[in-house]
C-alpha cells in the first residue's frame, strides 16, 4: 500500500509541475509573441502522447501478464514509465537549445 501512494504521489507532482510552469516555460523559450501558437501545438501534442501512451502501456500490461500474475502487482510497470520519463526529459533538456533555434528560426 506504502509503494502505491509513493508511486501516485511522485507522478501527481511530476504532472502538476508540467500542468504550472508550461505557459511560463513557452514565453521563457519563444517569446510572448508566440505564446497561443506554442501553447497550442503543446497542448495538441500532449494530448497524441496521452492517446499513444494509454493504448501502449495496456499493450505491455498484458504482454507481460503473466509477471503480474506471479507478483500481483503493476509496480513494475509504473516503475517503467517513471524511469522512462526520467530519460527522455533529460534527453529533451539536453537538446533543448539546439530545438529552440530551430523553432524560433525566421
């Protein structure tokens, strides 16, 4: 039970700070110029990742079905996902400048 509200809690507070700062990241990034556009293109790319991920996530549930038969827990799989995000934001942040010149090229 400890594991689980552990697990919800550090993923609520991941989400909540991506949920805050992104308006204040775009006008950081880009400029107040390009915020609606920006924000725009965000929120529609967030909502492609949450329709490819959920499909996903219940594709590798039930691949590995029988893990969760032996264990009788789903803590893998959220281990997975939290160490999966860890690695890809690092990859985005180190990557980060080289993408913004080229979004904010004219």
């Amino acid at each position: 039970m400890l594991t689980c509200v552990l697990t919800v809690s550090t993923y609520a507070s991941c989400a909540a700070v991506f949920i805050t700062l992104k308006s204040i990241l775009v006008v950081d990034l880009l400029g107040l110029d390009k915020l609606t556009t920006a924000y725009g293109l965000l929120s529609l790319l967030e909502g492609v990742g949450s329709l490819a991920g959920t499909p996903l996530i219940g594709i590798a549930i039930y691949a590995s079905r029988t893990l969760c038969r032996n264990t009788g827990t789903f803590v893998q799989h959220f281990c997975f996902v939290e160490t999966t995000t860890l690695h890809l934001s690092t990859i985005a942040s180190l990557n980060q400048t080289r993408s913004v010149q080229l979004i904010c090229r004219d």
